[in-house]
C-alpha cells in the first residue's frame, strides 16, 4: 500500500453553523456543496473537507475526533491488506464521480478512511 497523504477530512460538531462559518470565513475556504447538514469546503490543493451536523445520519458513526481521509493508489487492494493486519472495516465501500472510500476504526477507536482518485 502507498499511502500518498491526506486527501480529505470531515468533522461531525453540534456547534455545526459556527464551526462552518470558522473555516469558511476565518480560514478562508472555499464551499463547494451546502445542505441542510453538510458544508463541503476546498483546499487550495483540491483536498476536501466536510463538516457535517449532529442531524446527518449517514455519519452518526463519526466519534468527536475529526476523520481524515488518506489518499491510496487503490482503496480495494489498501483493504485487502489492512484486513490481514486485523483492521476493522465500517459499512461498505462507497464512491461518487471519480472518487472511492471506505471508512474504518484505527487501534485508538477513532474513525478514519483511505481514499483514491481514479484518473
């Protein structure tokens, strides 16, 4: 497995409009997709970030620690290994557009994810 670096992070936080307006207006980054309970944001080197509130329940698994995201040349083969050392993988695999992800528990119990870009 090659991990290449962080690629993405979501933050799950009660105090969802503030922690939004933070990183959008003090931090300077750039929304690329708004709903009701998820702000999507941009770094300048394309890296993501979502910031997610305490109503999106497609990511009630999130603890309080932030989830980053590392970037793999193959999230399926990255698996395949991570699973052999004993890594506990959450749900299923999912993508949209060119993206593929699949979230899981490291040794201190937090939630992370690898993810790849396919070209």
């Amino acid at each position: 497995m090659n991990v290449k670096g962080l690629a993405w992070m979501g933050i799950r936080s009660a105090n969802f409009e503030q922690t939004v307006a933070f990183f959008r207006d003090t931090m300077g980054l750039e929304v690329s997709r708004e709903l009701d309970d998820l702000v999507e944001l941009r770094f300048s080197d394309l890296g993501e970030m979502e910031i997610f509130s305490p109503d999106n329940d497609d990511h009630d698994f999130f603890t309080l620690a932030p989830v980053v995201g590392f970037l793999v040349d193959d999230v399926s083969a990255a698996r395949v290994e991570m699973e052999a050392a004993g890594v506990e993988f959450i749900g299923s695999m999912q993508s949209s557009g060119r993206s593929t992800w699949h979230h899981f528990r490291g040794p201190d119990g937090n939630i992370y994810e690898l993810i790849s870009h396919a070209p």
